[in-house]
C-alpha cells in the first residue's frame, strides 16, 4: 500500500503564488478607497479608449487624450441647461433603479422595469393625447399621474400574483411583460400617429397641455425634486417600516417569514405594485417632463441599467445616487465627445457597460483577500514538493 | 504487521478571517489503525481533516504521505495519495444513480489506475462495468446498495454507505469518516463499525471525527484529541478511559450528568389526536400521530432523520395546512382573570355566553348581557372576570399568525437556525423583534424593546458578540443558538418545541441550553425535545415518542427503557422494507 | 405560401436554436448567463469583422470580388467563435475567478455588446462593406445550387437553407448526446447540480465552468453570425439583441434539453413570424407580433401550475461557488 503512493512520479511544482479567502469584516474606508479606485480606473479606461478610436491625429489635436474628458465635462456640466439634463437622466435612473429595489431585496428579480416605466409612460401619454387638451393643465398633470400609476401597477401586479399562487418563474415573466409593453405602445403610436409621420410625434406641442411647468426655465426642476424626495422616502420605507421589515425577513429566506407568521403573497404581490407604481411615476415624469410623448424607445433600456445600479448600490437607495450620476455623466458626456472627436456615438453603451463590469469586479476586492506567497513561491522551485500535474497558475486561482 | 507511518500533519494552521481555526497542529497516522480524532464541535477536527482532503488549504505547515511531503490543494490530489474523505454533509447529487455518483470525477488515467490495482484490464466510462465493480466491493465489505437507485430515494445511511463506496472505489487506503454515526440509529452504528473493522483488517487506516466518547472507546486504536484547534495529545485506546478523554477535550473536568428534575406535572398541556399530514408528493408524511404532554414535562422525540420530526413541530407551530386531525390546547387560565392581551370584547361577550366565566369571589356564571363596554372594560382591568376552567383550543390549520392571535403562547425553535429561525443577514435587535415587530402603533418598527430585549440576553447567556449590532450569521453556532433559543423563551412560552437544539456546539454550550430547557419544565412549560443523541435524551426527558417512518412506533418512560430498545423502535419497519428492495 | 411560412420559421428558427443551444450548455455548468443578447451581438460582430478582414486581404492581394466559399465561411465563422468565445471568457473570469454576481455581470455584457456591434461597424470603410451581401448571398444563405433546391417543395423544405442551419441542427443533437451519454456531460450536470460535490469528485468546477461558459458563448455567437449574415443578407441595421431574450428564455421551456430546443426554436420563429404573413394593418399587425411573447407566458404560468417546478434546472443555476465556504 505504501508502495503505491511511492510509485508516483514525482514532478517539481511550485507553491501557489497567491491565495484567495473570504474577507470577514471590511472596513468602510477600504470599501471606499477600493470603489473610488475602480471609479478612477474606469474613467481612465474610457479615455484610453477614446483616445485609440479617435481618428484625429496627434499633430491635428495633441491635447487628445484630455480632451475627451473636456468634452465629457462640456457635454454635461457646461452650462445650467446641460447640467439640467444630466441630472435628469441620472434622476431618471436612479428612481427606476430604487423602485425596482423593494422588489429586488425579497428576491423578486424584477427585471420588467423597461416595460413597467413604459406603461407608465403609455398611460400619460393616452390622457396627453385625448383628454390632456380640454381640460386645465394641474387636473391634466394629476390624470396622467394617476392613469400612469394604475398602468404600471397593474404591469408588475400581473407578474407578482402569479409568482405567489403558482411560483412562476418572475425573471422571464417580467422580461415578456417588457416585450408586450413595448408591443402596445408600438400599436397605439402608429393607430394615432399624424398621417405621414412615422411614429406619434410629440404631443400638444402648441398647447403644452400636459406639460410639466418650467421652473427657472427647466422644465426638469420639477421632476428632479420629486424624484429625490420619493427616493429618500423609499430608503426610509425599507429601513424603517413595518414593510421594510418584513422586505428585509423574505430576504433572509421564505421558510423564516412563514415561521413569523409574514404572508408571502401578500407582501410579494404587495411590493410589486409598490414597484410598479414608483416606476408610473417615473414614466409620468419622462412624459411629463421630457419626452412629451410615446414611442417603443422612449424608456431606452434604463430599466435594464437600472436593474445593475439597483445592486451596485447594495440595495441601498441612496448609494444608487452615486452610480446613476456617474452612469449619466459617462453616457451624456460620452456622446459629446463622440461628436467632437468623429467617432460613433454608440460608443456610449459601450463604455457604459465596460463601466459598470469594473464596479462589478471592485465588489471581488472588497469581499475576497488575495494573499501572496511571494517567499514560499519562489523558494518551492528548488524544493522537491510532491504534487502532480497541475500547474501553479490553475491551483492559484482554484483555492 | 508492522506499524508503518502513512500520513503525518507537521504545523498545521488554518486561519478564518480572525478566527484561527486549526494552529500548529501534529498528527501522525499509521497502517492498519483506526484513528479517532477527538474534540468538541468547533475544536477544529473537520478543518484539520479538511486540509488533508484537499478542500481547505493550510495557511501553514507540510502533510507529508509514506514520509514525503506533499500538497494537497485539491480533492483530486488527495485521491492521488490514496486519501478519502466522507464528509458529514454528503456530497452527492441528488437527481443521478449511485452508480453516476460513484463514477463521476474519474478521468481515463483514474480508470488505468484503478484497474491496475484490480489487475484487469482498463475500462473507460462504462457504468455497467462500474456498477458490477461497486456491487464486488459490497460484497468484499460487507454493504448492501443498489447501483441503480437514485440518491434522493436512498435513506441517510444508504447515501453513507454510497460515500464509503466511492472512496474505495478510488481505492483509497486512508479513510476519513466526518462524524459517521450523527445519524445512525444504534443498530446501523454497530454494522457500519463492521465495516471499519473490515477495512481496517484489509490494511486500510482510517480516522473517525467524532465527539462521542463511548464510539471513542468502542471502534479505535488510537484516539487523538483536539481542544481549541490544537492537538491537545494522543493516546492508545486502551489506556484510555472516558474521563481522561473528557479532560482533554475540555482541559478541565466537566460533569457529564444532565440532571433530570423530579417534579410532578401539571396537567395536560398538548394533546395531538390523529393527525396526518400530506407530503408535496402526496405522499402521507405524518400517519395518526396520537400524544399528550403535560406541563413541567420534557417529552423526547427520537426517530432516524426524516421520519417526520420536523414536520410533526411544524404541524404544531401551523405551518403546514394539509393536515387531517386534532391539535387541542389546554391554556391554563383555570381560576386567572381574563386580560385584554389577547381577547377583545367582543371574544369575551362570546365566551360569557357559553358560560366561561365566574365573577371573583362567585361560583355562579356570569352574564355580560346588558352590560355596556365601558362597564366590561373596567371588569377586565379589574381582573374580575375569572375563567372556570382552561380555555381548550383547536390548533389544527391555524396559522402561526393566528395561533398567536389566540393567545397562545407557543414556541418553536426549528432546526435550521439561519434558514428558519434566525435572518442570518440581520443585527440581533431585528432577529430579537421577529416574532414582535407587528406590535406598536403605525407603519414604522419600534427597536427599543427588542433592543433591551437583546442587551439583556446577550449578558445573561454570555452570547459572545462583538456588538447588539453585528449580523447574527457571523456569530458561532453556540451563540447563534443561543440568541435563537433566547429569544423564543424570552416569551414564557406555556409549549416550547425545540428540534436538535445542541446541534454542531461545543459542551458547555450544550449544557447551558439543558439548563434552560430545564429551567421552562419548572416553570410549567411542556417541552417537545427532538434530538439525534438518544443519550441525551435519555437523561433529559421524562418521556420518549418513537417516530418512525411517519407513524408513532412507541412512547416509552426514558426510566424504564435504553438506547437499544428505543434504536429498535427507531428501524424495525426501516428494515423491513429495504429488504423486500433488495 | 404555407411552404414559404415554414421554410423562413426554419431559417429564423436557427436563431433561436444556436442562442439557447449555447445558454444550455453554460446553464448546464449552473451558470446563468443574461449576456446572451450582448453575446449574439458580439458574435455577429465577430463575423462582420472576419468578412471586413477577409475582403480587405483580397483587396490588398489586388483580387477583389475573387471570393471562396470555404475562406469566406472559415473567416466569418472564425472571427464570430473568436469574438464571442472571448465575451464568454470575460464573464467566466469575471463571475468565476472573481465570483461577481451571475445576473449583474450577464446584464452588464448585454449593454456592452449591444453598443460595441453598432460602434465597431461605424468603422468599417463603406466600399469594402459593401462586399459582405454578395459573401452572404453567395455562400452563406444557401449550400445547394438553387437549381437543386427550388425543383419541387420537398428539396425547397430540406435543402433550400444555409449551412449554419445545419449546423445548427448538429450542434444541437450534438449537445443532447454529450450531455445524456459521455464522461464529460456528466461531469458537466455534476458541476451544475452540486458543485461541492463535484469538487469532492476531484473535478474542477472552475475549469468547466469555464469551458462550458466560453463554448456556449460561441455557440450562441453563431446565432448572431447567422442572423446577420443570413437572415438579414448582411445588413447591419438589425440588431440581434431582443432574439436573445427570447433565445434565454427558449431554455427553460426546453427544459435543458437542446433536442426538444430545436422544436421550441421552431415554433417560437413560427409564431414571431406569422404576423407578417397576415393581411391586417399595421397597428393591429404590431398585437399580433405580441403572440411569442404571450405565448411563453401562458407556457410560463400553465408549467408552473401543474408542475410546481420549472423542468430540471441545475440545482445550481446562479450560484457562484467557493470552496472555503463554510
């Protein structure tokens, strides 16, 4: 039996050079100097990557590299109207983002906020259209508000009911629920469309029924302010309610709600409409607001990047505040230096979504430890050490 | 044969976060022997056997194999040297055959392997060929196990044996067995110790992790004893006795008796009548289970694993709604006033109806009719509305919610502490407030109960924590069990149900939770204990109820009976019935 | 017109059939992938860089237009395995070596890869582009003369498509084969179903997962190579990116299984065709294009009614694995 393990040929391997183990308590100055790091990093990142797509030649612009972040500052903190509609994009995201959040905390992975915004979006633009026009623009303003609640409620109860009865799988739910909202507004837009055009156009462009009043001549103040105080309000919901307690219970497990006596399907049916309504408000506030129509592309994929600020943030409402500002900053300022360094304009996803890999991988480096064995690694070459097979590289990165 | 060293551990340290886990640790291993390795729960034993199974990697110290050393930094490489591990949670998938389970991992040079070891000639993915191998090595040991069974269909000690059978069929020569006999009934230990001693005569050395010291004494050679992660020695089993072992284990010495109280009861408390539960499948999980407990009873519930404990207290907690029969309680409120805790007028006009009261200090029934609320309002506060008897309730397909509704004050600390019990993610002021948290005025939770509520158990059962605020899942088992137990008896339950409440803590801690169950039988509480160590149980209860494959098989006076009696009640059937499968 | 129905629901069934035939084999290995649709973009990217490359070297060698079958395929399909092998190894390193969540991470690449197609095209110089429809005509929409396939409608159901459509059939059966019957399609489910238990078997959870995450990318970034190139006729104004939802879900319906896949492909690429073939207007045209999708919700809800659970996900779908996790 010995002579088995002994029969063994015996190959030189070196010890691992690094090893990785679970970080028990991090201190919060070392998330945030990690965090502020990847930020950095990512920003860095985007203007190397601008810098090697640009056309323009070093002689034709030597300051290139800076320049990108110049037009980034240009495109979004320029001037009071840019600043405006910075924020507003970043305001837009971030109250999708928290809105999914209740939803996401009990383990709902709502990812129908796309379509949930849309048919918030649908119902004011419906009350916009045919009845916006006749009456005064405050009671214009409160019907699209309440038709756009009752819409994307009613979007994300339909999911959540059959999630509670039937346990059906949320994920793809939700995500058909998008397509089929999207579906609808593509019927209504083009069965009201203006003979001719493509597509429904904006709406009440002479009246400006419907319209979100302008404050020191934005029309986004409004909306801005509502968004923060509804996101404050959801942080406070989640930490200091009833609700938010029993959130906080279905997150740990199902088994302990029911143990507690929580009804299941009343608190997921329940919290689904919260989440559908907060997103109506936010659909109200794009028509309202910005928009001032409908069309399939009007919520533009901010429910999906709201799904990835609403984690980032760690389920915490008000850390979203810093990735949807930085996500605007990134996607606004990004085209404007598409435009004045001649490149595409897609660009803009892409460095969205290589931004939001490098967050993503920052979430490595607070949780986990890399320990190295720089001594041990470098000494076990002359060493005779028994393992077979394997290369250092793999074991590293296996333990 | 001569004694041969095959493994020996030389400074072995594993550090968790802060948590040093194993440090410094020596042991040596030697052919042909079996090896316990000795210690409480968290003494660092399954770590230590871990390092040498490839799954943690030491963060210091050398293995070395037949006098080599050697890393072992994967599961894979420890089959290379001929070492097995089976550990206490099974590692099987659940949806494949025993044979598929057996096979998997093996690669072409594993197969060459072994059929250079049988002598025969290499086979390749085959599991015909592998299911006639693994039926061979059954009968060389001494197991019965279908290769074709799924594992989700096999019981807890088929899917050990299933684990055994993989190690050999690597042809492992060194054995490690976590904690084999967990969940064995006696009957079962004593067949898989035939087993060892079989192996162990065909010249294979095996450890056992254990943290009982009879099986100690029983099965090994050698024992090795671990205390607070270092090895506090080794010694030959038959210098050994169990107070030496326990001195060791502990470094000082403990008693080991769990006092039973003597006092009498005090009346029915539970009474479970008929009650059958469906299973999802359809299947029947509980059969007409009848029992009564008493106040100030401890009444044991013993059985092999899934034959319906846990389900039985879940029933009772109203967890489950498919059920047929009678939970009755008896709320003792015979000769107490009634109180508006839990009753509203309205309750108490019903109840003054059916003649449930007695004005103090009368005999005769008293009658709310035409009296106004305020007038009852003051009779409550007053305390002169007086039950005659206990108020007797139907528990059956009620809700915990509405089971606390009634009043009932019913306590239920289930097995799984972090996936049941306890939020894991969650401070201990909001897993104190579980239970609690609808209580206040408004939309928004009130902390300052649950806080004090926290404060003052974490000083009285010297929960060690660094703060009221850390989440409970980075606390230890003993403490985790603690703030869980703490909290359910800090409502002075009338019923208290615990399932495998000493489950992975370490002796002291264990007593201190006897202590306090102890301490709700002399309150008066009737106390349901489900527990796996019949020993245990035996020097706790007062009663125990056999449960067996969903049915009743036995309540037996734990003064009258022993471990035997109660383990044959605990399989009878169980047998049975796998022999008509073989 | 009902041979016409069937033969395009085939053509754009294979879309589907390469998405969730790739999907499979990573979700088979517990990982949820929702950068499918970035994925098939990337892939169609890969493919259009391949041709650009490809017709750039006959440019430079002084023989454009002197196309090759095989050297036209070699380099499209190349560039896509490439292109998309390498989106799938960005978010095996990502989810595995440094454990990030699976979801996250799969929404994060579908931004990426949904903006990186359109970005890389805008720089494809237009004369040499211009030569992808003739690649795609030529070589890649069909692998019988058309003399063969129009002759009578059985030839027209069997032979009128390209060869990424049998491919795509292969791939499939492939796929079931290997997971049902081999060594290697065991260890796979074993990884997927309990990775603490394959670690215990002495398998590298992390090493499969890796393969098995980076060959299903690859297979699902032919999708997006097929669409361009042969759904589409190589115009780029498409984007794949809703089809790969659509691709993810097709998984759970087929329950794991890529042979039952290539009927759900079939019958989804049906119904989303349909429409099309109806004489309504346009409003109305867009609720009928909606049937897919309502569809796979009432699918949804009538599996989740009678059966409780969904088919046989991997009981580790999602779950990143750690074996120092206590």
């Amino acid at each position: 039996m010995p002579e088995l393990a002994q029969k063994q040929k015996v190959k030189k391997v070196r010890n691992p050079l690094f090893h990785i183990a679970r970080r028990n308590e991090v201190p919060t100055w070392f998330v945030f100097v990690v965090k502020l790091s990847f930020i950095l990093g990512a920003l860095l990142l985007c203007g190397i990557i601008s810098f090697l797509v640009s056309p323009i030649t070093l002689d034709e612009m030597p300051e290139k590299f800076i320049s990108y972040y110049i037009f980034v500052v240009e495109g979004t903190f320029f001037n009071m109207n840019t600043a405006f509609s910075t924020l507003w994009n970043a305001s837009l995201l971030l109250i999708i983002a928290a809105a999914i959040t209740p939803a996401f905390k009990m383990k709902f992975w709502n990812i129908g906020a796309e379509g949930q915004v849309l048919m918030g979006c649908f119902g004011a633009a419906i009350v916009m259209k045919f009845i916006a026009p006749s009456i005064p623009n405050f009671l214009a303003l409160i019907l699209m508000l309440v038709l756009a609640l009752i819409f994307a409620a009613a979007w994300a109860a339909i999911p959540a009911i059959f999630k509670a009865f039937f346990n059906t799988n949320e994920t793809l739910f939700t995500l058909m629920m998008n397509y089929i909202a999207i579906g609808l507004v593509a019927a209504f837009s083009l069965k009201f469309k203006a003979t001719g055009s493509t597509a429904l156009g904006v709406l009440n462009a002479g009246t400006h029924a419907g319209w979100m009043p302008e404050i020191f001549g934005s029309s986004y103040l409004i909306g801005i302010f509502v968004i923060i105080n509804l996101v404050v309000a959801l942080w406070f919901y989640l930490k200091y309610s009833k609700h938010g307690y029993e959130i906080a219970v279905l997150n740990g497990s199902v088994r302990t709600a029911e143990y507690v006596g929580i009804n299941v399907k009343v608190v997921t049916i329940r919290t689904m409409i919260l989440c559908g309504a907060v997103c109506g408000i936010a659909g109200f506030l794009l028509v309202s607001g910005s928009s001032h129509t409908v069309s399939e592309t009007v919520v533009g994929g901010r429910g999906f990047t709201a799904v990835m600020i609403s984690w980032l943030g760690h389920f915490n409402p008000l850390e979203m505040v810093l990735y949807s500002v930085l996500n605007a900053i990134i996607t606004v300022g990004s085209s404007n230096a598409a435009a004045n360094l001649q490149y595409s304009g897609e660009v803009a996803n892409v460095l969205s979504g290589l931004f939001f890999l490098l967050i993503l991988t920052s979430e490595f480096f607070t949780n986990f430890r890399i320990r190295f064995n720089l001594r041990q690694f470098f000494k076990s070459k002359n060493e005779p050490p028994m393992s077979e097979g394997q290369t250092p590289k793999a074991e590293g990165g296996k333990q | 044969m001569e004694k041969q060293q095959v493994i020996e551990l030389k400074g072995i340290t594993k550090i968790f976060g802060r948590i040093v886990a194993n440090h410094d640790c020596n042991l040596s291993l030697y052919n042909g022997e079996i090896l316990s390795l000795l210690g409480e729960n968290g003494s660092g034993k399954t770590t230590l056997m871990n390092a040498l199974a490839g799954i943690y990697c030491p963060d210091a110290g050398d293995i070395y194999v037949n006098g080599e050393k050697v890393r072992i930094s994967s599961p894979h490489d420890a089959y290379k040297y001929h070492i097995g591990m089976v550990h206490q949670h099974f590692k099987l998938v659940d949806t494949f055959t025993a044979v598929e389970n057996v096979v998997v991992g093996l690669t072409k040079k594993d197969y060459e392997e072994i059929a250079k070891k049988d002598g025969t000639k290499a086979q390749g993915f085959n599991l015909k060929a592998s299911a006639n191998r693994i039926t061979e090595i059954c009968n060389k040991f001494g197991f019965k196990l279908n290769p074709w069974q799924k594992v989700n269909t096999m019981s807890v000690s088929e899917k050990q044996t299933l684990e055994i059978i993989k190690a050999l069929y690597r042809g492992v020569d060194i054995l490690i067995l976590d904690e084999p006999t967990a969940v064995l009934t006696p009957q079962e230990i004593e067949k898989l110790f035939d087993v060892l001693r079989a192996m162990k005569k065909d010249g294979k050395s095996i450890i056992i992790i254990t943290h009982k010291l009879n099986e100690v004494l029983e099965i090994s050679d050698r024992v090795a004893v671990l205390c607070k992660g270092e090895v506090a020695g080794d010694i030959l089993t038959e210098n050994a006795t169990e107070k030496i072992l326990t001195e060791m284990m502990v470094g000082h010495k403990v008693d080991l008796n769990i006092n039973r109280m003597e006092i009498p009861t005090t009346g029915e408390r539970l009474i479970v009548q008929d009650l059958s539960l469906n299973g999802r499948d359809g299947r029947k999980v509980l059969k007409n289970i009848n029992f009564t407990v008493y106040g100030s009873e401890i009444l044991g519930i013993a059985g092999i694993s899934g034959s319906g404990q846990k389900e039985l207290l879940e029933t009772i907690a109203g967890l489950n709604r498919n059920t047929q029969g009678t939970i009755i309680f008896h709320n003792p409120k015979k000769e107490q006033p009634v109180t508006f805790f839990h009753k509203n007028i309205k309750q108490i006009r019903e109840l003054a109806a059916q003649g449930k009261f007695h004005l103090k200090g009368k005999k005769e029934p008293l009658s709310l009719v035409g009296k106004t609320n305020k007038e009852i309002t003051e009779m409550v506060n007053k305390e002169q509305i007086i039950f005659y008897e206990d108020e007797i309730m139907n528990l059956k397909g009620k809700k915990p919610i509405e089971i606390r509704d009634l009043g009932i004050k019913l306590s239920f600390v289930p097995e799984d502490r972090l996936g049941m019990g306890l939020v894991g993610s969650m401070d201990l002021i909001d897993n104190m407030m579980l239970r609690s948290f609808r209580k206040g005025k408004g939309g928004i939770v009130h902390r300052n109960k649950p806080a004090a509520l926290a404060k003052e158990l974490v000083d009285e059962l010297e929960i060690k924590t660094p703060s009221l605020h850390t989440s409970v899942k980075k606390l230890s088992g003993g403490n985790i069990q603690k703030v869980l137990v703490g909290r359910e008896i800090s409502t002075r339950p009338k019923v208290l149900m615990v399932a495998y409440p000493v489950r992975g803590l370490d002796i002291n801690s264990s007593y201190m939770i006897y202590n306090l169950i102890n301490k709700q039988k002399e309150k008066g509480s009737a106390v349901i204990y489900v527990g796996e160590d019949l020993d245990v149980i035996l020097a706790l209860c007062d009663r125990v109820l056999v449960l067996r494959d969903g049915e009743v098989a036995g309540i037996l006076n734990c003064k009258d009976t022993n471990k035997n009696e109660i383990g044959l009640l605990m399989t009878k059937k169980v047998e049975e019935r796998s022999e008509e499968n073989a | 017109m009902f041979l016409e129905i069937i033969t395009s629901s085939i053509k754009f069934a294979t879309v589907f059939l390469f998405g969730s035939a790739g999907e499979t084999v990573t979700e088979k290995s517990g990982h949820l992938n929702m950068g499918t649709p970035g994925i098939m973009c990337i892939g169609a990217m890969g493919s259009a860089i391949g041709a650009y490359i490809y017709l750039s070297i006959l440019v430079k060698l002084g023989i454009p237009g002197q196309t090759n079958a095989f050297l036209a395929f070699f380099f499209t399909a190349f560039f896509c395995l490439l292109f998309a092998g390498l989106a799938g190894l960005l978010f095996s390193f990502i989810t595995v070596t440094l454990r990030c969540n699976q979801n996250v991470t799969g929404l994060a690449l579908t931004t990426f890869g949904v903006g990186l197609y359109p970005f890389v095209i805008s720089f494809f110089k237009k004369e040499i582009s211009l030569g992808f429809s003739s690649l795609s005509s030529k070589y890649l929409m069909h692998v019988f003369p058309e003399s063969f396939y129009n002759s009578n409608w059985f030839t027209q159901l069997f032979f009128s498509y390209g060869i990424l459509v049998y491919l795509a059939i292969a791939v499939a059966i492939g796929i079931a084969i290997i997971m049902k019957k081999t060594r290697v399609g065991l260890f796979l489910r074993t990884v997927g179903e309990n990775p603490a238990a394959a670690d215990a078997a002495g398998i590298s959870v992390n090493r499969y997962r890796y393969l098995a995450t980076i060959i299903g990318s690859a297979i699902s970034g032919l999708g997006g190579m097929y669409y361009l190139f042969d759904n589409c006729s190589a115009a780029f104004e498409f984007v794949v990116d809703s089809y790969g939802w659509l691709a993810v879900s097709l998984v759970i319906f087929t329950m794991w299984n890529t042979n039952i896949g290539i009927a759900g492909s079939f019958i989804f690429a049906f119904l989303y065709i349909m429409p099309g073939y109806l004489n309504v207007p346009g409003p109305e045209k867009q609720i009928f294009a909606l049937i897919p999708y309502f569809v796979t919700v009432i699918i949804l809800v009538v599996t989740s009614i009678f059966n409780k659970k969904l088919g046989k996900a991997p009981a580790g779908l999602g779950q990143s694995y750690f074996r120092e996790d206590r």
